[in-house]
C-alpha cells in the first residue's frame, strides 16, 4: 500500500472498489431485465376452411379466433400481418389480399409493402408489380378512403369504380370485388389490408363489422409487438453502452481531493489530470450539490454510520462536465485506509444512454393500449402504466403497492392469488407453467363495476425473486360481439323468441331426458286463426305488429322453465316440462284467453286474435322430434277445422283427422296431377326501368289450370303445396320454365321461390345444368324471395343466395319495409334489387310519412349498391312521385297487368321485328 503522502496506483484503486463496481453492474442489469416484457404466446388453431364470401355466425367467431391465434404466435409485425391476409383471405376464398402501411404524419401517403397472399402468382404479376410502385395520398383509392376514415369498406367493382387507380391492371388480371379494413393502433391508423375477389361482389355489412374487429384485435397484438421489440432494442442498447463504456475510476483522499485520475475519467469529464489534482471531488458536480456532497464526504471520512451506509453502495448523482453540461452518472465508492489516513476511490459511470432508454421505455408503456401491470416477489402491484390507470379507475399511487388480487373481482380473486403466488414462488425457469397464459378473467374497477378481462402475464427471475409483467386487455367488446353472434343464431329478430332451430335443438333435449329419467312433456304447434286476412287488408307493418303482441302473449301465459319459439309466419310452438296432460290443457286455456283478450290499436281500431293449438303429450318413451311435430301439426289443424279459437290434443291412433284433412289432401292430389300432366302456366307483368322509361324485365306469376280447365290463383293451393312437399318441384318446374325463356328471348325474368324450397339443394343443382345446357347470362336470371321466407330460417335463405349468386344470378327481396326487421336482414343477403312493399306506394302521393320511408329505402339501397323496385303502382302521379325520390323501377297494373307469357313474349317478338 502506498505511504500516507504517496499517491495509490491506478491498478490498487481498481482492486479495491471492485466489489462496487460489480454490485454497480449487476443492480443496473436487474434494473433493465426487470422492465422487459415478455408475454409468450400459445399455439395457434388451424384457420376454418373458406365457405364463401358468406358465413354462418359460428364461423364468423371462428374466422375472430383463428385469426387471432395465428398472429399470436408469430413474433415480429411482418410475420403477424401476413398471417392475417392468409387466414382472411383463404376464409372468404378471396385470391389476391395486401397490405399497405401508414406513415407515421397523418398527412403522410400509403406506401405499398411486399406482403401479399396471391392465390395464382403468374395471373396476378402485373397488379401486384403496379401496386408496389405505387403510394396512395389520404382518400384516393380504397386503402386511402379507409385510411382516412379509419373504417372498413367495400368496392362491388373496382374496375368501375372511378377512385380506383389501379383499375386498368385490374380489369387486366380479372380483379373485380374488393373490400379493406384498417389497423389501428390507438388513435391513429398503422396499416390497411385489402382483399380483391375475381366477382363483382355485393357489400357484406357482417363482415366488414367482423373485420374490423380483427383490425382492432390485430391493432393490439401489433402495439405489444412494437412494445416487445422497443424493450429488447432498450435493454440491447443499455448493454452495449455498459460493455463497450470505459468507466471513470478516481481516487481521492480524505478532505476528497483528488489524488488519482484515469483516461476513462478524462473521456468523461473532459479534464486532464493535472487540470483536477488537488481539486474537491465536489468540481465533478454542479455548484448546487456541492455542499451536500462535501458535507458528506467529511462524514464517511470521520467512519461511523454514514461510511457503512455508502461504502460499497450505488448511487446516482448528477456530474458535471468541463464544458458545464450536466449529465446522470452512477456513482460507487469504496474507502481503505493508510496508517491513519484513510482513500476513497469511485467507480463513475456514465448513465446517459440508460437514462435516455428507461424514458423511452417509460414512454412505451405509457403509451401503450393495454393496462400493462409489474407485480413484484410480494404480490403488490410494483408499477403500473397509464392505461391501467384509466380502465380501472384509480390514481397511479393508489394501485402501486396494492395486492394484485385487488384488480379483479371477488370471483375471480381466488384463482389470480393462487396462480400469481404460484409463479412468485417457484424457482424452475418455466414458471409461467403454474399460471397458465391467456387467462380470461373478471377485473373490477375502483367503483366496483365488474368486466371481462384477458390476462398474460410473463414472469422473469430477478436477484430479488421472481418478478410477473401482465398484460390486461379489456375483451367487453369482444364478449359482446361473441355473445350477439350467439344470440342472432339462436332467436327470432321480430320477437326476439328462439328460432326454429333453436327449439328443434331444445325439444330433442327434453324428449331425450324425459326418456332417460321419465319425465313428462307436452309440445304446443300454434297458427293464428285468420292471420292473411291481417296481412291482406291492414298490411304487412300491421302483420308484424300482431306476430309480436302474440310472441309476448306466449311468453307470458308459460312457465320460465318453458321453451317458446316462433317457427315462422304466424306459426309459433310451445313446449312444456314435466307437465301432464291436465296441465297442458289448463295452460292452453289460458293461451286462447290471453291472446284473445290483447286487443292492438291498429289504424285507430282496436282488433283481436285467435289461435288454434295443437298438444302432443309425450312420457318416458323417446319419440322422434320430427314426429311429435307432425302429430302436433295435425291437431292444430283439427282445432282449427273446428272452427278455430280452440285447441285439440293429438291421440295416439290418428283416425280423428282424416275427415279433417281430406280437403287438403283433394288439393295436394289436384297439385300433383298438375305436375304429372303439365297443367301449370306461367303469367308475367312488366317492370318499367324509370330511368329510360322502357320495360326491361318481367316477373314471372305462377297460374294451375284447374280439372274444369278453369284458372287457378296461386293463393288457393300454394299452402298445401309447401304443407304436402310438393312446392319444391313447382320451383322446379317454374326455374326450368324461366331459363328456357331467357334462352329464346332477350328479357331479364324474376322468379319467386317458396321459403320451403330455399332448403333444397335440388334447385341450385338444377339451375347450374340448366344454364350451362342452355349458355344464357345467368345475370338476367333473378329469383325473388319473401321476408317472411328468409325470416322462417335465416340461415338456409342466405346459403340458398349465396350458391346461385356464385353461378352469376341476381336476387330480389320482396314485400321490403313490410316489417322492422328488414334493414336487419339487408346485412346478410346477397341482393341486388329491394322490392318496396305496395303499402308505402298506394299513397306515396299524399302521404309525407310514406314519401320519408321510401326516401330512406332508396338511400340506404343506393348506398349498399342495390337497386329499388316499388310495386303496385297504378297512377300516372304515383310514377311521377317515384322519379323524384330516385326509386329504379315501377311494377303495377299503371304499367300492365299479368298477362300469359307466351301472348306477351309474342307481341314483344312483334315489336322487335
């Protein structure tokens, strides 16, 4: 060791603060690990295989979900980002998917990347080679529009569209329908996807909804990615400053002047050595701190407390350098002693570069979209970042320090301790085992309200113990878009009781429960007695209106463990658990006395309605759905032949209601020897184009000639047809009919289908042979169904659409505006044409409220790429009127009553020559 007034060398200065500087080093390592977030992601599901550009709700939730497995599990944007083109557009079987990413300036252009989904590379080579070339401005072309407005849209024809400019490659390579959702991060847009299909294709308001929740999702993993590659890049950037700096090493003695200087000091502080020997340490320090710190060095000097409480410790101060900049250092002393003089020397490291990334890092939390919460060995919440703040209602010193357990509700706190304290106190290196990732929880926030939450959580082992990072993502929107999904599938819109698929799924239930454990039931069939003559005479609104009261009326006279469903028009059913027959019959009374005692106001008169009930009583023997059905049915028309306003209970032989079906089953013999013997014809009236004032398209009329040769009117036999099973070959019959005279004249045709058939994989299947037979345009093809068909069983109306939409046929709704749920069902049919229902035009010209309505029809068509049709037009003013409020076309006896095809198309064919 040196003498008292000989200065120590560099070698035993170094020696002898080496404990500091490692304890330095390892505290500020910890300190950076401790901040990196780590949240493995699990293993992502297959992707479902594509149905189409349009699904049921359970594959949109599986689209949702699929999705966001594949993103989990890549780790970098690209990668997260490709993988959701491949699984959105091999879902909708869509070939060509793209991405363009936003700048970081709103005003900044898109710039086109190189991450594409071509479903045939060499077909597509020219539109993806211009799309790489070519940077779109806010609001020009479809990813521009998106871009600006932050929401999804839809192009039905890009090569038509004029704010498209890639049009041209696109008509060239076949590209014609296209939509694009955008990806949000926070406020502001980070990317858009767009998806380009070879068809024109009608906008699909369920998934534009669908992906722009995917968006949003995508949005989310995207920032967490960003947020994990800002850690890495932080704690890379603090290491390479820690390894590759040459940290100060000065020397002083015990009045802490300076006795010794290194080349790393001089880096550091910009003076020499001779300029500092003999100076206070203090002169390293701005002149505000330096009495502090000369008062302290005396102390340590003296020994005692102050010395064991700094030797040997890690401090951060404030330097000072020569040119007077002040920058954070990392100071650590160790003290030895020479005989009676005692040495301290400091180990000074410059701390900029880590102070400029805990910022940054800080920044990055603080900004991030998810609460992001550090809980330390103890199970308190150590730091939390703004967003945590906000979504749980607390100020930040009120959740630091608080139990974890806290942030989430009382029945779910049991799960969070065990699990988190789990983690805390394992040693083994996958501690996240114990835990579980992915965790869907309830969080509750400070004024006790309760929500669905998403927790991840990433531990990381710490000298202090194990320390857990946890993402809490908010999935309310998320539930409540599942849970409407689920809802949709499973209820009628006008009543909001289950569906006709709901129920069967209920009655098998039951049926088999009943037989497993002998239990009893009893299964209703109801149809209001004179129902048309409501919908005849008052219209379709009113029709509505009268289904509803009676939905409630059921709902009410039943126990809550019973099932009450609407099948479909005016057709409902009830089942009853573990009733008898005396029960069922004593309930069905109250039914017929609730329903006719609820009177409706409609059109200032009051009016009531009868039912006629159908009762099948089942036990513990395990009859088939579809039989207890059919017996139900058949009571039901016995009370109703009994003059209705009554119900029946089925017996088990059956014998009672030959009589009462024999009417019926004189029709469906007559139907069926109309088949048989070609006696059905087919009439047309005209639909004028207002645009032209020309008729460009004839709706076919179905007629039966009767066994006296006499015409028969549809609405006499096409009850028992669809009752009997016979409308699916009429259907037949009239497609057939319909694609025969396309082939011979030049006419568009529409042709009503019964909602029975729509269930038929017999049609599609023959239109499709008859087309290619015959070559014609399948586009001047347009099968035109009800509301009350789709309504009946939503889900086989839109895959019926969707496979001859595919072959190139239009579609049309009928009877639209008749009921409240109509704009419902514009989001998932594939229409071309809505066909405005005759009750707002019979007095369109002097009803105001009636011009409003078919002015909101016309905009909301026109804006979904649809055309209008209004019926029962009869006056030269109603045409006029029509024209002013933009509607396309004009169908009624103004224009031409139904006429025989074959006297029509010949005069038409006069015409023409």
């Amino acid at each position: 060791m040196p003498g008292p007034n000989k200065k120590p060398t560099l070698a035993q200065i170094a020696a002898l603060a080496g404990a500091g500087a490692t304890a330095a080093a390892a505290a500020s390592v910890a300190r950076a690990h401790r901040r990196v977030i780590s949240a493995p992601v699990p293993a992502a599901p297959a992707a479902p295989a594509s149905t189409g550009q349009f699904a049921t709700d359970s594959a949109f939730v599986a689209l949702i979900e699929a999705v966001a497995a594949a993103t989990a599990k890549v780790d970098n944007v690209d990668d997260t980002l490709l993988a959701c083109i491949e699984h959105v557009c091999r879902w909708t079987g869509w070939p060509v998917g793209h991405v363009y990413i936003a700048g970081k300036d709103d005003h900044d252009p898109l710039k086109p990347s190189h991450l594409w989904h071509l479903g045939h590379p060499t077909r597509f080579e020219a539109f993806r080679a211009l799309t790489e070339t070519m940077t779109l401005p806010s609001g020009i072309g479809l990813p521009g529009r998106v871009a600006a407005t932050g929401r999804p849209a839809w192009v039905v024809d890009v090569q038509c569209d004029p704010n498209f400019p890639r049009a041209e490659v696109a008509t060239e390579v076949g590209l014609k329908g296209a939509f694009c959702f955008p990806i949000p991060i926070g406020d502001r847009t980070f990317a858009v996807i767009e998806c380009f299909s070879v068809n024109a294709v009608t906008p699909d308001d369920r998934l534009l909804e669908v992906t722009a929740h995917i968006g949003r999702q995508l949005g989310r993993v995207i920032a967490a990615a960003q947020l994990a590659e800002a850690l890495k890049e932080s704690e890379q950037r603090f290491r390479s400053v820690a390894e590759s700096a040459t940290d100060a090493i000065v020397a002083a003695d015990q009045n802490g002047d300076i006795i010794s200087w290194n080349r790393g000091a001089e880096l550091m502080f910009g003076y020499s050595e001779e300029e500092v020997h003999g100076e206070p340490l203090s002169v390293l320090m701005p002149e505000r701190f330096r009495p502090m710190h000369d008062a302290g060095i005396k102390r340590v000097a003296e020994g005692g407390r102050a010395a064991a409480r700094l030797i040997g410790q890690t401090v951060e101060v404030v330097g000072l350098r020569k040119d007077g900049r002040e920058f954070p250092l990392e100071l650590s002393l160790a003290m030895w002693e020479n005989g009676e003089a005692r040495f301290f020397s400091g180990i000074i490291r410059d701390i900029s570069e880590r102070k400029k990334a805990e910022e940054k890092l800080k920044a990055v939390l603080e900004t991030a979209p998810d609460p992001i919460v550090e809980v330390g060995p103890d199970g308190t919440i150590q730091m939390a970042n703004a967003r945590t703040d906000k979504l749980f209602g607390y100020d930040r010193e009120q959740i630091e320090g608080r139990p974890v357990e806290e942030l989430f509700a009382e029945r779910t706190r049991t799960v969070v301790g065990e699990r988190f304290r789990a983690v805390l106190c394992s040693k083994a290196k996958d501690a996240q085992v114990a835990l579980g990732m992915g965790l869907e929880l309830w969080g509750q926030r400070k004024d006790g309200t309760e929500f669905p939450v998403d927790v991840t959580v990433s531990p990381l082992q710490t000298d202090e113990g194990t320390v857990l990072t946890a993402i809490i993502r908010d999935i309310t929107e998320r539930k409540r878009f599942e849970n409407q999904l689920q809802h949709l599938a499973d209820h009628d819109a006008l009543t909001e009781l289950f569906n006709r698929r709901r129920f069967d799924q209920e009655l098998a239930e039951f049926v088999s429960y009943a037989a497993r454990y002998g239990g009893q039931g009893a299964l209703y069939l109801l149809d209001l007695d004179r129902f048309k003559y409501v919908n005849d005479t008052r219209g379709h609104k009113a029709g509505d209106e009268v289904i509803r009261a009676v939905g409630r009326a059921l709902h009410d006279s039943v126990r809550k463990t019973d099932v009450v469903a609407r099948l479909g028009g005016d057709e409902f059913a009830v089942l009853l658990r573990d009733a008898d027959q005396d029960t069922a019959e004593r309930i069905a009374e109250g039914m017929l006395e609730t329903i006719r005692e609820r009177r409706l106001p409609l059109e200032g008169k009051a009016i009531s309605m009868t039912t006629s009930i159908g009762i099948v009583c089942f036990g513990d023997e395990e009859p088939r759905g579809e039989d207890l059905m059919v017996s139900a049915d058949l009571a039901m028309y016995a009370a109703k032949e009994a003059g209705g306003n009554r119900y029946h209970v089925a017996q088990s032989d059956g014998g009672e209601y030959v009589s009462g079906m024999q009417l019926r089953l004189n029709w469906a013999d007559q139907i069926r020897r109309a088949l048989d013997e070609d006696r059905f014809v087919l009439y047309c009236q005209p639909i004028l184009e207002l645009a032209s004032d020309t008729v460009t398209q004839y709706e076919l009329l179905l007629r039966m000639i009767g066994d006296d040769g006499e015409i028969v009117m549809p609405a006499a036999f096409i009850d028992t047809a669809e009752r009997f099973g016979l409308i699916q070959e009429i259907d037949q019959w009239v497609a057939t009919k319909a694609i025969h005279l396309l082939a011979e004249h030049d006419v568009r045709l529409e042709v009503n289908v019964s909602g029975k058939s729509m269930g038929d994989l017999a049609i599609p299947e023959l239109v499709e042979r008859e087309i290619a037979a015959t070559g014609i345009d399948p586009s001047r093809l347009v099968f035109e169904i009800t509301e009350t068909a789709a309504i009946a069983n939503m889900e086989q109306a839109r895959a019926f659409a969707e496979r001859l939409t595919r072959l190139g046929c239009r579609f049309a709704l009928d009877d639209f505006g008749a009921g409240f749920s109509s704009f419902y069902y514009l989001k998932y049919l594939p229409l071309d044409y809505l066909k405005i229902d005759g009750d707002f035009i019979r007095s369109l010209t002097s009803s105001v409220t009636d011009q409003l309505v078919v002015k909101s029809m016309v905009d909301i068509a026109r804006g979904m790429g649809m055309k209008t049709i209004a019926e029962f037009v009869e006056a030269p003013e109603t045409v006029a009127m029509l024209r002013e409020k933009g509607v396309d076309y004009s169908q009624g006896y103004y224009h031409g009553a139904p006429r025989p095809v074959v006297t029509e198309f010949a005069a038409l064919e006069e015409v023409n020559r």
